[in-house]
C-alpha cells in the first residue's frame, strides 16, 4: 500500500501525487482568504494611533473590516461568470493580482479612505478566490477522495488564519511604533499573492472547463496526468454527456429540479457566517480583552484559537470522505450551540473575576473547533459538489456572493451588537446554530463517494415527470459498519 493509500484509504492506483500537488496549489486561494481574515484583527488594536476615530467609532471600524468583505461580494457577484468564461486557471492569477495590489495599497494609506479602498480591492480578489479556488478542485479531484482535495482549501484557510495571528504577535512583540506595526501586518499579504501567482504556472486548466470550450483533446491530456495514466474514456464520455446541455445562467438556477439544490447551497453558505465564527476571527483580540486580558496577552490568545481551526480542519480533511458530509454537519452544529451558550451564560453572571478569562478562551475554542470540522470544512465542498455543470459556475457565484453578504454584514455589525451586550452577540449566534442544525437533518443530501455527473444524474431523474424534488429524496443514510469496523 502507498503512502497516499495510507492516508486516504479510498484511493486507488489510477490516484496520483500530481493531482495532490495542483489541489494544494490551488487552495493557495484560502491561503489568501485565510490570511486577510485574520490580519485584521491584529491591525485594528494599532490603527487609531494613526486614525484616532477608529478607537471610538464603532461603526467606522466595522467599515474598514467589512471593507474586504464589500469587495469579495464583486468578486462572488462576477467570479462565477468569469470561471466560465475565460477559464478557472486565469481567474486564479487576476485574483492573485488583485490581492497583491490590494495589500500594497493598505500598507501605505494615507487615510481611512484610501484603506477601505485597499480592503475593498483585497476582497475583489479574494471574492474570485473563494469562487474558483473550491471549483477548479472539484473539478480535477478524482470522485473517492474529492472531499478530502476540497477540504484542504479550508486547511489553507485556517493556515492563513493562523499564520496572519502568528505574524500579528511577533510584529506586536518586537515593540515598533504603533502606527507602523499595522502596516506591516498588512502588507505582509503580498507574500502569500505572490506564492499563488508563481504558484499557477504548474496548474493546468480544469479538464472540465476544457470540454465546455470543446477542446476535448486538451481535456485529455490534462485529464490522463491527474489520473496517474488510468483509462479516462468513462469519465470524459461522462463529462461530455453533461457538457452537451445548454449552457446554464442566473435564471437557470430557478427551475423547478434546481430550488431545493439552490436553497442547499444558499442556506449552508448563510449558515456558515451568521453562526458567528468570523466576529471570532475577525474580533477574537476585542472579546478578549473584554474578558480582561491585556493586547499582547489576547495575540497570543488568537494564536491558540488558530490553531485549534487549523488541526481540527485537518481533521475533517480525513473524516470527510469516510463518515460523509451530514454527519460532520450535525455534530458540529450542537457542539457550537452549547459553546456558544456557555459563552453567552458567562458574560450574565457577575463576580466571575478571574474565571471569565479562561472560560472565554475555552468557550471560543471549542466553538472554533466544532466549526472548523463542520461548517468551515464542509460547505465550501457541499456547494462545488452539487450544482450541475452547465451552471456550476453561476451557482458557485451566487452561493459565495450570498455567504460573502452575510459574512460583511457579521462584519460590520458585531461591533455594535458586542457593545450592546456579549451574552446578547452570543446568544444570537447560539440560537442560529440551533436552527441550523435543523436545517441541516431536513435538507442538506449525503453527497460522499458519488461523482458530480452522478450526482447530478440524479437531480435530473428525480425531476422526471416534472416532478420537483425534495432534496430529501437524495439523502443517502450513513453505513457506519465499515468505518467502525476499522
């Protein structure tokens, strides 16, 4: 047995190192979402030294987070068409661009303005990121282990996080002056941008994109490497049976077999963001400094959060493939609920002292956790799994467009919402996953282990005699037996 059959056991020969490579290449995007999520959270504690009015005005500093926030909704908005048009590989590289110019543009703003111009065109490229990145793994990753591939762009993700929080503290530790200490953190993003520019030259074009432009022979070619020289003549007819239906739009996404996969994929992308866990990654340094820790103390605070996202990430990376999507879903969801409800019940009970620091910080771990392998893992491979084809890239669009929405609005309000009280802002979080997890056991299929042409092979039939589907018609039941029987 290979090394890589040993750490997925659902590979087989026709499974290569080079499919891997390009699938971590690739999620070099989330390295980029990753780490200007995070970046932030350190800046804003040294910003009012240069912009005073940052320090006492809510809602400007909800502007400038959201800032990236706003972009990445025109990134979403445009990047599905865009994937389609001019390819997954070229998206990647303009969203590089547009990463790197957004850093440098942050790192030397002369005033909030020209910063929330820097944030906004940051979060254009991390919107195409956050559309092709997850796509174009999909795309390539063979059925048996396209989980685990898609996964690893919330690996990078997490990575991204934790490395903008280790690079915030070693800035904040070395005592510079304040006001260029959150330049610094800023501009480090075009490290990253650059790494994934250089980074595409080694990536081709996703074999299925390919075939949309009828460039069958292309397909081929890329399609033989990634399959370690397997017999590919099956997957291409496949992919060419599917590809030789109209070409989808926006207003395809509202037929009757496609509703309840749209309200799938809108519904997880919301749910991912309104559950809070970017007020933690975002403001984690803030809510502990309410609990009373000092700013050097609540850096190294986040460090501890990132990298409980990053190992539990790497857990789902593992679990995904073998216990499926659904499962991961529901168990994450009631561990953040009871989280999140003992983080809202101790901020009510006065005289805690000493206590609340470190039940905050255990509180915000457990919820990061439970997210990491649940929501933060899964939906990202939910959404670029169940929308056919010919529309894949519009609906990958609007999904993200939607989840970067609800992420801006978390953004710019949970300041205002943490002012008016911390056992309020947890508590709406609370009760959200609680009715997420609802969602989830009604609505949300079991999509491991089945191909995108068999999932959306299914889709079509149900929808035979128009008929519309429930998508409860396609949840598979979880077998166990196997798993546990290793």
């Amino acid at each position: 047995m290979s090394l890589l059959q040993r750490l997925w056991p659902a590979a087989d020969d026709d499974v290569g190192s080079f499919v891997i490579i390009i699938s971590a290449l690739a999620a070099l995007n989330g390295l980029l979402f990753g780490f200007d999520t995070g970046v932030v959270s350190g800046a804003l504690l040294y910003m009012s030294e240069t912009f005073p009015r940052l320090g006492t005005d809510a809602f400007l500093t909800g502007t400038v987070v959201s800032g990236a926030m706003a972009g990445a909704i025109i990134g979403a908005a445009f990047g599905g068409r865009l994937a389609d048009r001019l390819g997954r590989r070229r998206l990647i590289l303009i969203g590089a661009i547009l990463f790197f110019v957004g850093s440098f543009i942050m790192a030397v703003a002369p005033s909030v303005r020209i910063l929330i111009v820097g944030r906004i065109l940051d979060g254009v490229g991390i919107g195409f990121a956050s559309v092709v990145g997850p796509l174009y793994i999909a795309e390539i990753a063979p059925a048996k282990i396209r989980g685990s591939l898609v996964t690893l762009n919330n690996v990078a993700i997490t990575g991204g996080i934790l490395l903008s929080y280790i690079t915030n503290q070693y800035i904040a530790s070395m005592a510079m002056d304040a006001g260029l200490s959150w330049r610094v953190m800023l501009g480090l993003g075009m490290i990253p941008a650059m790494v994934l520019f250089t980074g595409i030259i080694f990536m081709p074009e996703s074999p299925r994109w390919l075939i949309e432009q009828d460039r069958e022979q292309q397909a081929r070619s890329v399609l033989s490497r990634i399959r370690n020289g397997a017999n590919i003549d099956a997957e291409i007819q496949d992919i060419l049976e599917m590809s030789q239906r109209d070409e989808g739009s926006f207003r395809d996404l509202l037929r009757p077999w496609l509703r309840p996969v749209l309200v799938v994929g809108l519904g997880l992308a919301i749910l991912q963001q309104i559950t809070g866990i970017n007020a933690v990654v975002y403001y984690a340094p803030t809510i502990l400094d309410a609990a009373g820790y000092s700013d050097i103390a609540s850096l190294f605070g986040t460090i501890g959060i990132g990298l409980i996202n990053v190992a539990l990430t790497v857990v789902a990376v593992f679990l995904v493939d073998r216990v499926g999507r659904r499962p991961l879903l529901l168990v994450g969801l009631v561990g953040m609920f009871v989280s999140l409800t003992v983080l809202a019940v101790a901020y009510t009970l006065s005289g805690m002292g000493e206590i609340l620091g470190p039940l905050t910080i255990a509180s915000l771990m457990l919820f990061v956790a439970f997210h990491a392998v649940s929501l933060g893992s899964v939906v990202w491979l939910v959404i670029s799994e169940i929308f056919p084809l010919n529309v894949r890239g519009a609906a990958m669009g609007v999904t993200t467009l939607v989840l970067w929405f609800a992420n801006f609005l978390v953004a710019q309000f949970f300041p205002a919402l943490f002012e008016v009280g911390e056992t309020v802002a947890f508590g709406v979080f609370a009760g959200i996953a609680a009715v997420g997890f609802v969602f989830v056991y009604v609505f949300v299929p079991e999509t491991k282990g089945r191909t995108l042409e068999e999932i959306e092979a299914d889709l079509r039939e149900a929808s035979v005699g128009n008929r519309e589907p429930a998508i409860t018609d396609h949840v598979e039941q979880t077998d166990y037996s196997d798993y546990l029987d290793k």
